[in-house]
C-alpha cells in the first residue's frame, strides 16, 4: 500500500527555506501527500478535528476508548487515503480485552466512519485500576486491514496478531509481514477544551498521523530478510539490508523525533511539520485531501439488510408490527413496517 503520487495527477509545491511561505494549505480534517525525493521516502500526514469530534460524539464513549478509536481514525485515514481507485480500505480488531471491537471504515475518495464495541462495565474498572494503554483495553486477538476494490474484485486482507502493542506497533508489523515496504507510522490524539456559549468550556478531540515509507527505485534496496524457514542460502546475511540505507536511515531516524503534540497542535500545519523535518533535504507537497464524517447507511441498504436475514430472525425482529434498526456507525436509526422487510 504504497503511496505513489505522480506530478501528473497532483499539483507539488515545494517547501522550501523560507518559513513564510510553509503554511499555505495546512488545516484540519486533511490529509497531505508529500515526498522527500533526497532521501527515497515518500508519506502522508493527517489532522483531523471537527470530522473526529462528529464521530466520537456519537456515542458515550469514555475517555480512554474514545482516544484508542480516535488513533484508529488517524491511522485509517493515512492508509485508506492511498487508495488510487474507487474502493474501501476497512482496519478492524477483534480482541478479548474490554474494547473487544474497532472498525473505521474508510470510502475513497474521502469519506470515513468508525465505531467502537466496549464493555462498560469491564472499562470502568480499567479506569479504576490504572489499566487504560492501549494493550490493555485491546487484550489479545488480531487486527485486520481489507482493501476492498468492490463486488467483482479480489479483496486483499492483511493480518497480524495483536498481543499487548500499540496501533503503531502493530501498523509496523503489518507493512514488514504484508506490504514489506519499510515504513515508520507515528500517532497521537489530544482532548481540547475550548470556551463554550456561556455553559462552560466544551470538550472537543484532535488526532494527527505521519507515515513515511522508503521507495527507492532499486527493490533491492527495499528487500527485506528472508523469513524463518525461507529460501535464502545458508549463511547468507539475514539482515534488513533497508535498515543499513544510510537514506532510511535518516528519513526514520527524523520521523522518530516527531512529537505528539506536533500532531494535534492546531499552529502545527502539516508543511510547517514537514518543513521542520525535511528543510535540509527538501520536500514536496502535494494537494491535500479534505476527510469528512459520512456514513454509507441509508433506508434502502438496511432494509436489503433486514430481507437477508432468515423469515425466523426477521419475524423475532418484529415489535408491535414493526422493525427498528439503528445503525452502529452513525446512530441513525430507521424504522419500518414489517410488511415491508417480510
């Protein structure tokens, strides 16, 4: 899942030495394609805000949840933003700990849902004790990355084993094991407090995320080792002959030093962050792409939902000759007549 803007089909501006000119089209619920051409990597950085907020304030999620599923949010807008043709990209956990289920589901071009299933009960005593990492709320189980290009195409399905790691962990793992394109994805989100219309301050979410992947031109310089029990002669180097590239070296080297709080700042732009980065080598920005909260829920795919179940399920659906549904992601609920669903 390689990013691969081309000069053709976006528009690069190039950030340069001078600091007035970095924050031109820096903003929030965005991301930005850019490339460092100097050192063979190529990535994304998202902010995210307003969109987050409509999502997270969909449901009473507490506090700690609504951070993991915000990182989600983050890290599915920097891969599903990739996509170049119509599609979705869908990141999902499954896990034993007391956040048993995440989904974010991301539409090309630029529309993203998610929800998040919890046991209350079983978060409340985390928040309790302390136990609130993300290794914690997650438990064990998998996370699942599907690229689906829609009904007649192959789906591709990428997975890795979650057990007591971060997102970003595990994003890691899932470039080496399933893309094998050395990539570094940071994460962050931060809960803001703004003045409010006289009833006191409100709550509002932020989330940020930077990944960088090395490109090079020669796939060699990219390969990585062989895996246990793979067909490498015996004795060879096993190495990953991309860690000892002086240019990954640097570019990750660089993206190890960004902060949280450099991706949830609001001052922070995306070429502001990339200028800091990247100004000795140069970079180039790309025309950003606007994320906005839409769910692709409506009537008539709920009651194509409901006509696929069972007559047995279907009828034990019916209360007082009618049929309620309420959708996950969005919370908007929808109610039918049975005679029109049976």
């Amino acid at each position: 899942m390689s990013d691969d803007n081309t000069p053709t089909s976006v528009s690069p501006a190039t950030v340069g030495p001078r600091p007035s000119a970095i924050d031109d089209r820096g903003g929030d619920d965005m991301v930005m394609p850019f490339a460092v051409r100097a050192l063979d990597v190529r990535g994304r950085v998202v902010h995210l805000a307003a969109t987050l907020d409509r999502i997270l304030s969909r449901h009473a999620y507490p506090e700690p949840v609504a951070r993991l599923l915000a990182e989600a949010i983050a890290l599915t807008a920097l891969l599903g933003s990739a996509l170049k043709f119509d599609g979705r990209f869908i990141l999902q956990t499954q896990t034993s700990g007391p956040v048993h289920l995440m989904v974010v589901d991301y539409q090309t071009p630029d529309r993203i849902r998610a929800y998040c299933g919890f046991e209350a009960d079983e978060v409340e005593a985390a928040i309790k004790a302390g136990k609130t990492s993300q290794a914690e709320l997650l438990g064990e189980g998998r996370l699942a990355m599907t690229v689906d290009q829609g009904p007649d195409m192959h789906r591709y399905q990428g997975i890795v084993v979650l057990d007591g790691e971060s997102l970003e962990d595990a994003a890691h793992r899932y470039f080496d094991q399933s893309e094998q394109i050395p990539t570094r994805v940071r994460l962050a989100v931060a809960e803001m407090f703004t003045r409010g219309d006289g009833s006191g301050p409100r709550r509002g979410w932020r989330a940020g995320g930077f990944l960088i992947q090395f490109l090079p031109d020669s796939e060699e310089r990219r390969r990585q080792r062989d895996l246990p029990g793979g067909d490498a002669p015996e004795g060879a180097d096993d190495g990953l002959p991309h860690q000892d590239d002086n240019a990954w070296v640097e570019a990750s080297t660089l993206a190890a030093t960004i902060e949280p709080l450099e991706l949830t700042d609001p001052s922070v732009t995306a070429e502001r962050l990339l200028y800091r980065l990247f100004h000795e080598q140069g970079v180039e920005v790309f025309a950003p792409t606007a994320i906005r909260d839409e769910c692709r829920c409506s009537r008539q795919r709920i009651a194509e939902m409901i006509r696929n179940f069972g007559e047995d399920d279907r009828a034990h659906m019916v209360k007082d000759g009618k049929i309620g549904v309420t959708c996950e992601f969005c919370s908007t609920a929808y109610e039918f007549e049975a005679a029109e669903v049976i």
